[in-house]
C-alpha cells in the first residue's frame, strides 16, 4: 500500500472514532454498540495490517501538523511498534466482546452503557498512538489520553468510594510517571531544541546515557509496575470491570515496557551498568510481586500482584539483553530481548484470560473474597478448566506459552554464566535463583487459588446458586487458549518473527543454528507434554465409557473416620500461605482485627478475627509520606475559614503587592 493509502487508513481511524464518539451519544443502545462494535474492528483491522506489513520489514512512515509549538509529528511503525500493536488489538477485541456480556445486567443504565464504550474507543486509539508518534510533545498528549480514559473505565462503578478512591489514586500516580517524562523530554529539548525522537538520538550520542535513561525508565516504570512504583496496581485492578482489568494488565502496562525498550534504541552507552541495575529491580519486582500475591485473599488483587511479577521477568529478560549488548554476546541480547517480547505477548494472553475467568467468578458470586467460595467446579466447569489453564500457563508450565518465553530468560542466564567475568557470573546466578523461586511460589500461588476457589465445599451460603456464565463471555477466552496453544506448539514461528525485529534495538546478529535449536527443544518439550496431557484424557475417556453401564455407588468422601465433616473444616486461602506469611513477615506486614480474651473470662462469647495484608512499600513509605503532607497543609487549613471578608482582603493584599513590585521595577 502506498503511502497516500497509509494516511487515509490512518486519518480513517481517528476519523471513525469521532464518528462513533457522536451516534453512540445519539443512537439508541443497540445502535451504540454496533457502530462500537465497527468502530473497534475498522481501527484494529487497519492498524493490524499496517503492522504487518511493518514485521514484513516494510515500515510505515507518515507526519501530520500537530501545532505551532511541537510542529511536525512523524508517525511510524517499525518492528518494536508492530508487536504491540497487535497485542493491543487483539487483547482489546477478545476485552470488547467479554465486556459485552459482563455489562449485560447494567444494559438499562444507558447513559452509564454509551459513556463506557467511548472511553474504551479512546483508550484503544491512544494505546495505537503512543506506539506510533516519533514526537515527545505528542507522546505525552497521547499517553495522557490513555491514563484519562483509562482511569474514567475504571470508574465504571463509581458509587463505591473504594473504585472512586482506587481510580483517584491511579490517576495521582499516572501523573507523577507523567512528570518525569515530561522532564526528560524537555531535558532533550534544552539540549537540541526539538522534541522529535531524532534528538533523543542525537543527545544519547553525545552525553552520557545513564541519567536520562534512569529519568525515562522511572517514567515508564511507573506505568510498568516495577517496585516501588507499583502501588497503584493492586488498587486499580480490582475496582476495574474485568474486561477492563484484563485490558489495563494484558496490555496497557506493557506500554510502559514498549517506552522502555523505545528509549533503549537510542541508548549508545552504559549497557553494562544499565543491565545489571535493570536485573537487580526486576528480580525484586518479580520475587516481591509473587509473595505478595500468594498470601492475598481477593483473586482479583492476587491476579494484579502477579503483574507485578510478570513485569519483573520481563525485566529480566531486558537486562539480560543490555548486559548482552555491553558483553558482545549476541546470544545473550536475542535470548534476553527475544525473551522479554515473546513474555509481553504470553502474559497478554494468559492474564487476559485468568481476569476474564476471574470476573465470570464475581458476577456469578459477587465476591471477590476467594474465603467465602469453594466448590464452584460444579457449578462453572467451563470457567474452572478456563481458570486452570491461565493458571498453568502463568506459572511457567509446559505445554502452554509461558513456559516458551521463560524457557528463553533461563537460557540467556545460563548463556551468561557461560561467557561472563565473575563479578556478573554471580549477578546472573542470583538472578537464576530469583527466578526459580518466582516460578515455585507461583505455582503454590494458583494451588491455593484454584483449590480454594473451585475445590472442596462451598465455604459460606451465597445469595443465589452460581451458574455458567454467557457464550459470549466464555469464546474470547477460548480463542486466547487457541493463540496460547500456538505460541507453545510452534515457538520457532514466533521466536523468527521477533528475532527478525530485534536489529530495532541494536545491530547485533545471532548465531541461526543455534536459536533454531532452542526453538526445536522448546516445541519438543510443549509437544511431549501436550502428549502426555492427550494420553491421561484418553485413558479418563476410556474408562468413563466403560464404566457407563456399570453399576457405580457413590458416598461421602471418607474423612478419617470422622462422621461429622464440617465446610469450616477445609483449608482457607490463609492457612494454605500463612507459613509463607511468617517466613516473610517483615515484607509481607499482616494487619490483625480482633478482640482479646481478657484475664479470668472462662467462658468468652463470640469473637471475631479478620486479617489483611499491607502492601510494605504503601505501608512504611508511602502512607507515611501523604500524611505528612496533608499534616502539613493543615496548618494552612485557617487560610481557607469561610469568610467573605478574608477573601476580599486576600485579593486586596494581592493587588497591592502587584502595585509595590511594579513601582519598585521588579514586574512590568
């Protein structure tokens, strides 16, 4: 297509969502969700071919006016934008058609219906322009679009203070990450005098490239979720729908992985030191995110700590390539950067999934709290082996797709190990360590999850029997299954697509042999695995058919010779981690609601016991932080009394100070 052809698919785009923005307003509801319904598919269909031909290595180049003061705007789609372009889209269209079916109960609430679907059409837009725009100043106009309308979806139940409250302090912390990227960019622009990516290049090849990368990766990292910016995370995600919750962690977090890997296209220096403090972060991040989500009780807020981790392996896997780079391994920077992309893609697919599984749960239990579920196989198989699956793909299991992208990260340690000066060969084996636990408390993370949720008994009577949810919530999960299952079974596929991507990052070439070597190793393990799975469904096949005539008597499951089984009886969520919790009690700070037996009462009456976890960065650094502030600004709190008359002589003393200043030639 030519480059008049591009332009007008581009121009379309914007073009249809305004359109859209206008008949949803207008229209009735079911005509408001068809021209939604084109609106998404126009914009994610022309941006998807756009970005195949980008990974066709034909990339796409266009500008636009975008005002007198950042001039010119170049867009472009390389290799880097493309990946995520079709992440996004596709996360977006399996979002959009589970969002329809969650939201079916609030199809009366019209205006509440109209405004959501045009947040999400501007969220989707903005996710497309932040990949695309070559511009600081239009960077920032469209990644605060995408934190507005992000933060308004979150708003969805805006009733409750804890969603308002929850989307409040997302939108705070969206804004510091936003003031450390203006800084860089202005930074730039004092130096050159543009805001055009060009003079990022210019500058890092001129200067030292450490601390304005540490300002962007700061930035980045708080829309990243790397420790300690993550706070806003385990807010944000459970206050969300979940179509909404699965879109915000399949994919918009990982714009900030995307700005990251931007800035580090430009970065000519510093890849060494850069590498190992980006490793270091990244594997606290990733060993903080899982212990945290393992003792955590609301599946919602666990499924957002396990975010956490997942940004910390895709940190990993990014350190690994710079420390790559720095050494000259070529082997190291595509096991690392190859690695890191191919997860981006994986955890978009197996988040998405378990968020959407996790929101089938709430609206058929309307709890979030995993203690007060239990035995829900029965009721919801589709979702419980939806449930699993997502479970066992995020831990790193094969056959599914996280094993294949963690499978590459191992590698590029070893790799590491192999090649490196001391000082590095322990870096990296403490790394390897990191990891290793991080896959084992996951997959004791999702035990407890799955086992507490959908096995046993139900642990509290709720207000009515859960059921399967619609077809139109449970296809978008399977149809990330079937992409899940691709990744696993035919990995050298994708490992070729984004290796061909990574001269973006830097002009490094890796040994072919070699890398199609591992991506034969890593089809073979998924399919012997996928084999084995085929042969116990088999033989459960079998013997169901052949007993199905016989004559079966069932009973009670035997209980130790006890006769009176009770629900309290099972495992808890709490009790299944807290082990856990006291091992890492100085991180993992339990808050404890109870009232003690006092001194001589033999016989006390009923006591109740309620305990959650603090999140230790929130607890011991941030919460102290805000309330010094806000005791701080209560001591100007008399400034504002509610006095007309202070008012009118503010405004007095305000006029005459300006009179004094200009008779004294400071002002003019």
């Amino acid at each position: 297509m030519d480059i008049l052809g591009n332009a007008v698919m581009l121009n379309g785009t914007i073009l249809f969502t305004f359109l859209a923005f206008i008949f949803i307003l207008t229209m009735p509801q079911k005509i408001g969700f068809v021209i939604t319904l084109f609106a998404i598919l126009f914009t994610s269909l022309s941006s998807s071919w756009l970005a195949v031909q980008a990974l066709l290595n034909h990339p796409i180049e266009l500008s636009l006016q975008f005002g007198s003061f950042a001039g010119e705007v170049l867009l472009k789609i390389d290799g880097l934008s493309a990946w995520f372009i079709l992440i996004i889209n596709f996360t977006v269209l399996t979002g959009f058609f589970y969002g329809k079916g969650y939201l079916k109960k609030y199809e009366q609430s019209r205006n509440r219906i109209s405004l959501h679907w045009i947040f999400f059409l501007f969220f989707h837009l903005s996710m497309l322009f932040v990949c695309m725009v070559q511009n600081g100043f239009a960077f920032l106009v469209v990644w605060e679009i995408m934190s507005l309308t992000s933060m308004l979806l979150v708003l969805f139940d805006h009733e409750n203070p804890k969603t308002f409250k929850a989307a409040l302090n997302y939108f705070v912390q969206m804004h510091i990450g936003v003031t450390f990227l203006t800084i860089g960019f202005i930074w730039v622009y004092h130096y050159s005098g543009s805001f055009s990516y060009d003079a990022l290049n210019t500058y890092f090849q001129t200067n030292r490239n450490l601390w304005l990368f540490l300002l962007f990766f700061t930035g980045f990292g708080i829309k990243a979720g790397f420790i300690p910016f993550h706070s806003w995370l385990p807010h944000a995600h459970p206050a969300a729908p979940a179509h909404i919750s699965g879109i915000m962690s399949g994919v918009m977090v990982k714009l900030g992985i995307y700005g990251i890997l931007r800035m580090i296209t430009f970065l000519k220096s510093d890849f060494l030191l850069l590498g190992e403090m980006v490793l270091t972060l990244s594997v606290l991040s990733g060993l903080y995110g899982i212990l945290n989500a393992a003792v955590h009780r609301d599946f919602k807020r666990m499924l957002a700590y396990c975010t956490i981790e997942n940004i910390g392996i895709i940190g990993i896997g990014i350190g690994i390539g710079l420390m790559g780079i720095g050494n000259n391994s070529p082997l190291m920077f595509y096991l690392g950067f190859g690695g890191a992309l191919l997860h981006v893609l994986n955890h978009s697919l197996f988040k998405s999934l378990l968020f959407y599984s996790a929101g089938a749960i709430y609206q058929q239990t309307h709890t979030l709290n995993m203690e007060n579920l239990g035995g829900l196989i029965k009721s919801m198989p589709k979702t419980g082996a939806l449930f699993l699956v997502g479970a066992l793909a995020i831990g790193g299991l094969p056959p599914f797709n996280g094993f294949v992208s963690e499978f590459l990260i191992y590698n590029g340690l070893i790799e590491g190990i192999h090649t490196s000066s001391i000082s590095q060969i322990i870096l990296y084996v403490l790394v390897l360590a990191g990891l290793s636990i991080i896959g084992g408390l996951s997959v004791l993370t999702f035990t407890k999850a799955f086992g507490t949720i959908f096995l046993g008994q139900p642990r509290t009577q709720l207000t009515h029997k859960p059921q399967e949810v619609s077809s139109i919530m449970l296809i978008p999960q399977y149809l990330i299954i079937a992409v899940m299952l691709s990744v696993a079974l035919l990995p050298q596929f994708y490992m070729k697509i984004v290796g061909s991507q990574l001269s973006i990052l830097h002009s490094m070439d890796a040994e072919p042999a070699i890398l199609e070597g591992i991506g034969k190793t890593t089809a073979n393990i998924s399919f012997y695995f996928l084999l084995l799975t085929g042969i116990v469904a088999a033989t459960w096949i079998a013997r169901s058919l052949l007993m199905k005539k016989a004559y079966v008597n069932s009973g009670a499951t035997w209980g130790c010779g006890y006769v009176a089984p009770n629900n309290r009886q099972q495992y808890t969520g709490k009790s299944f981690s807290k082990p856990l919790g006291k091992i890492f009690n100085a991180l993992l700070i339990e808050k404890k609601e109870f009232e003690e037996l006092k001194k001589g009462e033999i016989h006390p009456a009923g006591k109740s016991y309620i305990s959650h976890y603090q999140d230790f960065f929130e607890y011991k650094l941030i919460k102290p932080s805000t309330d010094w502030l806000v005791q701080s600004a209560n001591y100007f709190s008399f400034v504002q009394n509610g006095r007309i008359q202070s008012y009118v002589l503010y405004g007095i003393v305000f006029i005459l100070a300006l009179i004094i200043l200009s008779i004294l030639n400071i002002i003019s």
